[in-house]
C-alpha cells in the first residue's frame, strides 16, 4: 500500500512538474524601452517584466534567450526557445508559422525625425527588417527609399548621422527608446501616428503552433496579472500612459 | 523547403549580384592602385614612405574587414565635423563607406602581394634592362613591373576570390548585396535558411567563373614558368604576414 | 572616459572568447585539414574525390553565409536527426556554430597547406624508412610528422591569422565576442568610432602575439643552419 502511495505521489509530481517546466523565452535585447541589453550582458525592459511576471504567475522558471530579431521565429520553430516575448505584432502572415496569445499590449506605429520635417518630404526612411512597419512602408509608401536594418538601435544610430530622413516603428518605443534620450533632442514625431489592421495588430506572445496549452497558459496568466495590479505596476515603471490599448 | 520563396525574387536576387560583383571589382582595381606604387616602395625600401606604408599594412592585415567597415561606416559619422565636411557626401552613402573599407583593405594585401613579387624578380632581368641603357623608371615600366605581375598571378587570383568573399560584410551595412537580398528573404517569410542556401550557391558560382579565369589567365601568362596549373589552385600564400 | 572605463571587464570577457572562438576552430580545422590533406594524397579515389569535394565545396562560399547557414540550418539537422534517433534535440549555440562554420573552412584551406608540406618531404627519405624496415606509423611518426610541422608551420601560421580575423563575422550571429560587444556597447552609448577602434586595437594586439607565438615556433623547429627563418 505504501508502495503503490509513494509511485503514484512520484507519478503526480512528476506530472506536475512537467506544468512548473523551465521556459525558454526569446527576447531581443535591442528595442528600447520593451527590451535592452544592460552593462553587464543581461537583458531589461518591459518585455522581460511582463515575461517574468507571466511565467512566476503561471508557476515556472523562465530563462531569458537573447536573440536576434532576424532569426527569433525560426529559433522558437527549432525549439531553441519555447515562447517569443519581443514586442512581436501578431499578424496573419506570422500566424501561418506559430501561433499567438492574446495580446500584451497594443500601440501605434509612426514616423520620427528632425523636428519640423514632414511626412510629404520624407525621402528615406529607416524600418528595422522583417517586421510590420516593413511591410507598411512597402505597402503604403512605395515611393520612399527604405533602408532595411538589423535592430532598431540602427535605425536610431543612422536617423543621428542623417543617412535617413525619419524612422517608422512603435511610436512609443521611439518615443521612450529615443526622443526622450538625449540622442533625440531636435527630433519628434512626424504626422500622425498608423494603426491599419491590414499591417499593424496588437503585441503578443509566440508560441509553437502545437503547444496551445502554453498559449492558454499564457493568454490566463496576462489576464491574471491584469487583475492582480501588478501589469499596472511594469506599466507605470516604463510609460506614462496606458499601453493596454483596444 | 520553400524555394519558391526565394526564387519569386529573383529581380532582386540579380541586382544583389550586380551590387556583389561592381563591389568586388571596384574595390580590387582601386586596392590594385594603391597596392603598386606602394608595393614597390616597400620592394625598394624607399626612406621616407617605407614606415608609413608598412604600418598601413600592418594596420589593415592584422584586423577583420568587418570592423574596419563599421569603423568607417559607424565610427566616423559619430563625429559633427565629418558630418559637416566635404567628405560626408560620400560617407553618408552605405555604398562608399563600403568601397572605401573594402579598398585600403584590398589594398593591403595587394601590397604584400606586389611587394614579394617585385623582390623576388630574377636580378639577370634587372641587370639586363640597366645593361641595356634604360634609365631607371623605364626598367620599372617595361620590365620590373610586368615581370612582377606575371609572378604575382596566384597569389592575386586568391585575393580576388577573397575579396568577393569579403564582400559579404556590405549586407551588414544596409547594402543589398546577394546576402542582403537573401537575409531580407528569410525575415520575411521567417525561412530558416533556404535565402542562404541560394547566396551559398551564387556565391559558388561566381569564385568558380574567377578561378576558371585565372587559371586562363595562369596559363597564359606563365606560360614560360610551366607551372602545372593543376596544382596552382586556390591555396593561401605560404609566406609572412 | 569612467564610462568607458567601467566596460574593461566586459570587453576582456569578449576578447576572450573570441581567442577561444579562434582556438577551438582552429583545432577542428587543424583535424579536417589533416583528414583532407589524407584524403587527397591517398591511393582510394573516393577518398580522393570526398576530400577535393569538400574543398572546392566550402572555398566557394563566404564566411558569413556558411555561418548563417549552420547557425539557422544547423538547428533544424539537429533537431531532425535527433528526433530520427529518438534522442533529445541539443542546442546548437552561437558559439559552436560558429566553431562549426569557420572550423570546416580552414579546413579546406589547412587540408591544402598540409598537402603541400607533405609533397616537400623528399621522398628518397620515406623510400629509405621504408628499406631500414620500418613500418608505416613508425615511419609517420618518425620521419614525416616531425618535417611536416616544419614545413606546414609559415602556410598554417597564415591560416591561424586568417581565422582570427574570421571570427569577426560571428558577432553577426550574436555572439558576445569582443566584435560583438563592442558593436552593442557602441551603439549603447553612442560612441561607435571608440569601441570600434577598441576592437581594432585589440586585434592587432592577437595579430601580434600570435605572429611572435609562430615565430619562436618556427625558430624552434627549425634546423640548426638549414632553414633561412
């Protein structure tokens, strides 16, 4: 009897275990302020936050992956992570090749660059490769020059050095990222800011297309850190206004 | 395997050849300018330039191409007085930044390449052309410097292949070059690898037409030497840095 | 100046692992080189062919592009050979993927040094090995392994400088390597030209120490008055 009760108590640990797993998250480490690489190699910002608010809520031990923006979808399709927390956009396009969680947040895309410029002058324009704001400025500025670079930081660098005429991404992860540094004195949003469902959509996790139990784990565990306050709490830390969106 | 994919963009799969091969070439003939006025000074130990060139090559040779080119590409517009000056033009332009890095560095090794050639030139031949009552820029002319060409041949085929190889190192300026077109590829359509697959097999393709040429171009023109061309294949220089 | 400063440790970490990046690779160059050069000089024709493939194969392609390709590629192998022996996917790192890529390179071009330098040995020495009734691994051992270091040290000197500089492009992957570092430092703090320079100075410095490293090598293999070093 004590056999069969120590087994089954095995069985059941084991099994439940197999839920408090260690996770692999892949975040990006270069889209300030949702995601930055810190002084001693680790890896900051909203994103991880949100990331490490999720997995002590859904009761698993996360370790953060910094990878790159170009290779993050194969890398969580190759297993070499088992969630993306990077600010992705979740797009029909992406859905075709892993699957999302509900949204995290939601914010709109815009133009930045030197003050005074605007958007009917814009002749080059800087858009980090392989996301949406690619895609919009193919689609719906198909006269204007883009330059496709490999992080955001890039972008930033080179907006400096005037080699483009404005930056099309999160206008809140310009705006944190960069306009209120003081790299970004002399520089401000151009236009209006976009949000066409035809391109642009709401930030969610990426999981693999089989693991919809961690989807819904995750999809639970963002709206019990709605509940509880404390995604308020990550939120305030960054923004000053609320990026929960529609 | 999504070939098709890649293949869709097949315009701009040539145009990054194209961006690839002016590239290459542009920065092999402008390294080439560099590389025989100053491999020959060095040959000749000319006073007064001989420190400076050897630290030129010094400097070029002994670190990567990739972080001379974001020296030059990154490094310098972090300064408000290149910004402002004439040179900005050009550096402004991924393009030229890319030529410029790709040129000192070409033009390094060709140097060292030039500069054992022309030691190595047979003295008879020398003697000859002085006995012959050529002053000394004639000898340098018509008889040091073809002679010393002829020599460097392997050594230069293996440096052209370099070069093209080297290239790549544009994609990671913005350039769409056939890596570039290729890395662009993949994020779109979040392809693992079959953009770089393709770029592999560009790549092949074009170091293999070079080699072809410059095995004619071996057999041609050391004809005299009888070196078995099959043997000249592509290896690395057995000498010094 | 303290802020750049504050970063040593971090660079130090960087620089070394790319030295590391470069000695692990060269190892797996050296190991290929050896089995290429084998198989080109073998008597088997398949053999022959196997090792000329391999290195007309990876002379063809640039650096960067086989490093993407192992790096994102790789993974995939991995996973679907692992799954076909029923084990355990591994995780291909930034930094063994990298070791992979440039190891297989230098191969080819270590397989052709080693080639040469093996041709160098007379073979009136191997013949006179062969006649004292030596058996083919002492005459290895004996006779050409110890000339072979001679005359594959300037052309395997040149390749280790060669795949030092290589490694560079790894940072492209992401890897934390001293190009790396500096990259993200750089752009971090908005100073790209000092931490780029940074980088270059170091370089030089590894260009230095590890040309004067080959150099009392050299010295030290060479025959007393024979070789002009």
């Amino acid at each position: 009897m004590k056999k069969l009760f120590t087994s089954a108590f095995a069985v059941a640990s084991i099994a439940s275990s197999a839920m408090a797993a260690e996770l692999d998250i892949c975040v990006e480490g270069a889209y300030p302020p949702f995601s930055e690489t810190a002084t001693d190699g680790s890896v900051v910002g909203f994103d991880i936050d949100i990331a490490n608010a999720l997995c002590a809520s859904m009761g698993n031990t996360c370790t953060m992956v910094k990878t790159d923006w170009d290779g993050i979808i194969p890398a969580l399709v190759e297993g070499k992570c088992d969630a993306i927390i990077a600010s992705m956009t979740i797009t029909e396009e992406r859905k075709q090749v892993i699957d999302f969680t509900e949204k995290y947040y939601a914010t709109a895309a815009s133009f930045i660059g030197k003050e005074g410029m605007k958007v009917e002058d814009l002749k080059r324009v800087g858009v980090q490769r392989g996301t949406t704001h690619q895609n919009f400025m193919e689609g719906e500025f198909p006269d204007v020059e883009l330059v496709l670079y490999g992080t955001q930081d890039e972008v930033y660098l080179d907006l400096q050095a005037g080699r483009i005429d404005a930056s099309m991404a999160d206008s809140l992860a310009q705006q944190e990222g960069f306009l209120n540094t003081d790299a970004g004195v002399g520089y401000a949003a151009i236009g209006d800011t976009y949000f066409d469902l035809k391109y642009h959509g709401a930030a969610g996790i990426g999981v693999r297309q089989e693991d919809t139990e961690l989807r819904d784990g995750f999809t639970a565990a963002i709206a019990a850190i709605r509940a509880s306050g404390e995604y308020d709490t990550i939120m305030k830390k960054y923004f000053d206004i609320d990026i929960w969106g529609e | 395997m999504r070939f098709e994919l890649v293949l869709q963009h097949w315009p701009q799969l040539l145009l990054g050849v194209w961006y690839t091969l002016h590239l290459t070439f542009m920065a092999l003939a402008i390294g080439f300018c560099i590389a025989l006025p100053c491999g020959i000074a060095l040959a000749q130990k000319v006073k007064w330039v001989s420190p400076f060139i050897r630290a030129y090559v010094y400097a070029f040779r002994g670190t990567p191409l990739l972080v001379q080119t974001f020296l030059i590409y990154y490094g310098l517009s972090q300064f408000e007085f290149v910004r402002e000056s004439w040179a900005w033009y050009f550096l402004r332009d991924a393009w030229w930044c890319a030529l410029f890095a790709f040129s000192l560095n070409s033009g390094a090794y060709a140097t060292e390449i030039i500069r054992g050639a022309v030691e190595t030139t047979p003295k008879g031949e020398i003697e000859s052309a002085v006995s012959l009552g050529l002053s000394p820029l004639q000898v340098d002319w018509l008889v040091l410097i073809p002679s010393s060409l002829r020599r460097a041949l392997p050594q230069y085929g293996n440096e052209v292949v370099f070069m093209l190889h080297g290239s790549v190192v544009a994609s990671v300026i913005t350039i769409q070059d056939i890596l570039g077109v290729a890395r662009t590829i993949n994020a779109k359509y979040y392809l693992a690898y079959e953009g770089f697959l393709t770029a592999a097999v560009l790549y092949m393709i074009i170091t293999y037409g070079l080699i072809q040429v410059f095995r004619y171009l071996e057999f041609r023109y050391l004809k005299h030497l009888n070196i078995h061309v099959a043997e000249a294949d592509m290896h690395l220089a057995h000498g010094r840095i | 100046m303290d802020a750049i400063l504050s970063y040593v440790p971090l660079i130090a970490k960087g620089t070394g692992i790319t030295v590391s990046l470069a000695v692990t690779s060269c190892l797996l160059a050296t190991l290929l080189g050896a089995l290429g050069a084998a198989g080109k000089l073998s008597d088997s024709r398949f053999a022959a062919a196997i090792a000329g493939a391999y290195t007309s194969i990876v002379r063809g392609i640039p650096d960067l592009v086989l490093l993407l390709l192992v790096y994102f590629g790789g993974q995939r192998l991995v996973n679907i050979s692992a799954q076909a022996l029923g084990l355990e996917s591994a995780d291909l790192s930034k930094f063994w993927a990298g070791v992979l890529a440039i190891g297989f390179i230098y191969g080819a071009y270590l397989s052709e040094t080693f080639r040469g330098a093996y041709m160098t040995i007379p073979p009136s020495q191997i013949e006179a090995a062969k006649s004292l009734g030596l058996h083919n691994l002492q005459i290895f051992w004996l006779v050409v392994l110890p000339q072979l270091m001679r005359f594959a040290l300037p052309g395997y000197a040149n390749v280790f400088q060669v795949l030092v500089k290589s490694t560079a492009v790894v940072s492209i992957i992401g890897l934390e390597d001293l190009v790396g570092l500096t990259n993200d430092i750089g752009k971090t703090l908005r100073q790209p030209f000092t931490f780029f320079a940074i980088a270059f100075v170091i370089f030089l410095c590894i260009t230095w120490v590890s040309q004067r490293l080959f150099y009392w090598m050299e010295r030290r293999y060479a025959l007393q008055g024979h070789d002009a070093v």
